[in-house]
C-alpha cells in the first residue's frame, strides 16, 4: 500500500507565486495554500494533519514570523519553514525565537534546494510523530498498569479515578480539539496524592457526609501531592500541569486564587479535570446527574462554562441503563456499574472500573467470597454492554 504524501501548506501573499510552488510539489506533497496568514490558520485549524508549513516572510497585515509563531500554537507538530527575499540576519533571528522554524530559505531558491529541504522537513515531522505516538502508548500503557496495581490495594479511592478519567474523556470529546490522552492520563493519575488520606474521609466522601474543614483541605492537597510524586518522572510536564491545577477556581474574582492560576490561564485539560472531580462527587453523594448539574450550574463561577455545558451535553442526554451479566462474559473495556462487594462488606472492585484481563481474574477467584457469578456492567439504551470507547 502506497504512503499517503506529506501535506503541505505554503502560504505567500503572491497568487503566482502560490500556483507556481503549488504545480511543482504536488508530485510529491499534498498541497494546501493561502494567501495570507490569517487564511493560513484557517486551514491548519481545519486540517490537522498539515505535516510542513512553509511560509514567505513579506506578507501585509501579518508577516512570516507572526504567523510562524501563531501556527506553532494552532499546529504545534508541524515543521515550519521560513521562505524570504529579504534575508537579513534581524528577520531570520526572529522567526527562529518566534516561530520555532526548521529551516531558513532565501528566494529565489532552487527546485533541486527547495525538495531536498522539504524532504528533510518531512522525514523530521514523521520522526516528531512517532516519539509523539510512542510516549503517548507508553505512558497510557504504563499508567494503566500502575493504576490497576494500585486498585487492588485501595479500590475506593482508584475507583474515583476511573470513574473520573470516562467522564473527563466524554467532556473532551464533546468539545473537541483537546489533547484527549493527556487529559485521560492525568484523570487515571490525579489521584494518587489520595494515598495520603486517611481512608475514613474518601468514607464519608463516598456517603456523601459533610467533612470538616481539615478533611476537605486535604482532598485540595490532593493534587499537590500527586505533582510532587509525579515530578521524577520525565515528559510529564503537560500531565502534571493538568493535575496541578485541576482545583483551580475559574472564577477571576477569588480572592483565594489571585496567587495561582485563574480564568484561561488555567490549561483546559485541567478546567476539564475539575468539573469531572466535582460531578463525580456530588454523584457519589447520591445525586442524579440532572442534580449534580443543576448544583454545578449554580456555583457556575467556579468553571468554564463551555466545559459545563459540555458536561450538560454529554449526561442530561445520555441514555444508559445497568445490567447483569455473568463473569465470565465480562470483555475488556466494560465499565463497572455498581461496587462489587464481599460477604465480609470489604470493596472489591470499585464502580466505575474499566473491566482488564487482571480484574476478571480477580473476580473469578473471588467468586466465592462474593457469593454471586454475575456483575453489573453499564449498557446502552438497547442494553448492551458499554465497551470505554462507547461509554
């Protein structure tokens, strides 16, 4: 099977300049243009698989540097390439700091230079992708192993976890445009700082008891403790600042907040974090979603709107039920729907768990210390068993 080309987008305020590059590369790129640069960021923020930008730097309103710049932000895996008539040392040393460019060429430059140069800007985006694709595999790979082990040893408080991480990736996918692996890393790791809690608070959490003022500035910490933990570990920069500021109060008047962040300062994979913390506790307590949402609606200053009415969007319209099945019928990616529980009263499996090949033995050999062969598995309207991807 061929390889699909590299997508191109050159972007030159000279329509035959354009059409000229254009008929020469399609060959071997596939070739978007524009004429200017706002019309630039129009198709990076449609196409999001554009792998080279190249851009001429003498454009009127905005000029090759400022564009650079702002498509690094809009596009940040593509490779930039700067192409000017006017090669002066103070226009090449700021398109380098502003734009993060790969490469610097003067016009008029050579078919022969000009392939070459975008070959190498194509051979260096597929290499930024496959780090990219391999750290994001390791790292849910490796999160995920961790969080499972730690289930078993504490269930409640990684139940929490789980059961924040679907609700954190269906808000995500509703608004769109988001980092959804980091977001769903940080909810699988948000609540490791919880080790640190005594287990009587995530108790009266979980029965939705009023805690004293002590208890609930521990639950705040929570994402303190968990950046500290997590700050050995190399390239979890993005994650650690979701995790970090997922208490943060949206609210620009919070006499609280003025030290840290607030408003869009906050990353929105951490504003995201918050409302799904939030709603899965006021659920926990025992509200319907209808409830939890009407409550969060009333305390709106607190969160970004548009994440609020993603939330909105996703639970006030979502039409699941619960069902029973046998265990030995569980498939990985089903969700937990209610906690499984010993004869003892000892928790199990927390609800909200992501069925793995490790939790479905886990069951089996404790089968008989829960005296049942079936679980509660959440399904759709059809009642059929929800797989993550679907829940």
């Amino acid at each position: 099977m061929t390889a699909p080309k590299p997508k191109l987008l050159v972007v030159d305020d000279e329509p035959q300049v354009l059409e000229a590059l254009a008929r020469g590369l399609r060959g071997a790129f596939d070739v978007r243009t524009a004429t200017s640069g706002e019309l630039g960021l129009q198709v990076l923020t449609r196409e999001a698989d554009v792998a080279i930008v190249m851009s001429d730097m003498r454009m009127p309103g905005m000029n090759g540097t400022a564009f650079l710049a702002r498509a690094r932000a809009v596009a940040p895996n593509a490779v930039r390439l700067l192409l000017t008539g006017q090669a002066d040392m103070d226009d090449a040393i700021g398109a380098i700091n502003e734009g993060h460019i790969f490469r610097f060429l003067k016009k008029p430059c050579s078919p022969v230079v000009m392939r070459a140069t975008l070959g190498d800007a194509a051979e260096q985006h597929r290499l930024i992708t496959a780090e990219r694709e391999l750290l994001e595999q390791t790292l849910r790979g490796s999160v995920k192993a961790l969080c499972d082990t730690l289930a078993l040893a504490n269930p409640s408080v990684f139940g929490i976890a789980m059961r924040v991480k679907r609700i954190a990736a269906s808000i995500a996918t509703k608004i769109g445009g988001t980092e959804l692996w980091l977001i769903e890393v940080a909810a699988m790791l948000c609540q490791l700082g919880a080790m640190t809690v005594p287990a009587g608070v995530y108790e009266r959490r979980a029965r939705g008891e009023p805690l004293v003022p002590s208890e609930r500035e521990m639950l705040d910490r929570v994402p303190q403790v968990t950046d500290q933990l997590l700050a050995p570990i190399p390239r979890l920069e993005a994650v650690r600042a979701i995790v970090l500021h997922s208490r943060s109060s949206f609210d620009l008047s919070d006499a609280a907040a003025r030290q840290a962040r607030t408003g869009f300062e906050i990353p929105i994979g951490a504003r995201i974090l918050k409302v799904a913390l939030d709603f899965e506790e006021l659920e926990s307590a025992g509200m319907t979603p209808e409830e939890a949402v009407e409550r969060m609606r009333a305390r709106s200053e607190l969160y970004d709107l548009v994440v609020l009415d993603a939330l909105a969007g996703v639970y006030l319209t979502n039409d699941t039920t619960v069902i029973e099945i046998p265990i030995s019928r569980l498939l990985e990616g089903m969700v937990i729907a209610t906690d499984v529980i010993t004869r003892n009263g000892t928790l199990l499996v927390a609800r909200g768990h992501e069925v793995t090949l490790t939790l479905v033995r886990r069951l089996e050999n404790f089968a008989a210390s829960i005296g049942q062969e079936t679980v509660e598995v959440m399904a759709d309207a059809k009642r059929q068993p929800l797989r993550r991807s679907a829940a």
